[in-house]
C-alpha cells in the first residue's frame, strides 16, 4: 500500500474522531452550564446572581466555570438553615436551662407551677417549707418523707443539741 492509499483511509478516520471530539467538548461544556446553575440554585437564592453564573459558565466555556468555583458561596442554602437551627438550638439551650415539661416553655427554676400551662413542676416539704422536686420522696433538707413525723423528729433533735 502507498501512502495515499493510507491517508485516504486515515483521513476519514481523522474527521469522525475530530467530530466525536467536539461533540464531547460540547457535552462537557454544557454539563458545566447544567452543573453551575444546579450549584448557584442551590447556594443562593437572588436571581440575578444565579443569571450571571449561569451566563459566566456558558459564555466563556470552562474558564467560567473555573471563575464560578472561585466566587461561589461557601454554604448551600440548607448548609445555612441547619447551622443557624444548630446556632438557635444552642443559644437556646444556654440561654433557657429550665423548660417546662408540659408546655416546653421556658421558667425558672425555683417555680413551683409553670406560670403558662399550670402545671405541677415542684412541691414544698411539708416540715420545713423548702421547695423540692415532686420526683423525690423525702426532703433532703429535714428528711421529712411526707409524713411530717421526721421532720418534726429532726427539728427536735436540733433544740435539744441547741439546748444543751
């Protein structure tokens, strides 16, 4: 075989790569287009800005998206709403220690009811008027167990040890 033989072979061969290759270039550049506005859409929400990614990556093909990757915002939409949730429930959790058990609002924590929904938060003792938990069964400041014979036992014991 002669070299003209060959290029007439190589050569049709040449073009249908070299249009299997643009069409590639194409598909590619257009995937960037797709993928830049999926990616501004969903790290921010004013559309004019959306427009000028979108735009930068379709009217100068790779090197706008390459422009994009380095202007873009950090944090998606949903990034921004989970870290300000997490903020919020961490602010509200310093700020508020004591929340209702019925109504979930906040009180404080020498209440006895809560003043929203009325419900039973403490209870006082019986002996020594102290307020204490309604979970606890005797007072741990006199040891009166709801009876009111300890306590009355205790205060007892304290004037004789006063006493004497």
């Amino acid at each position: 075989m002669d070299i003209g033989g060959m290029l007439g072979i190589v050569g049709p061969l040449l073009d249908v790569l070299k249009w299997v290759f643009g069409i590639y270039i194409v598909l590619l550049w257009m995937a960037t287009v797709i993928w830049t506005y999926r990616d501004i859409h969903a790290r921010h929400e004013e559309a004019l800005l959306q427009v000028l990614a979108v735009s930068m990556a379709l009217l100068m093909p790779f090197a706008g998206l390459g422009v994009y990757l380095m202007l873009r915002p950090r944090q998606t939409i949903a990034d921004r709403y989970e870290r300000s949730l997490e903020e919020e429930y961490l602010r509200h959790d310093i700020e508020e220690q004591f929340v209702c058990p019925q109504c979930q609002r906040g009180i404080d924590h020498e209440f006895i009811l809560c003043p929203h929904c009325h419900t039973a938060l403490r209870r006082r003792c019986i002996s020594c008027d102290k307020v204490i938990d309604l979970t606890w069964s005797i007072c741990p400041y006199c040891g009166d167990d709801g009876s009111g014979l300890v306590g009355r036992t205790t205060q007892i014991r304290m004037r004789d040890t006063q006493g004497s």
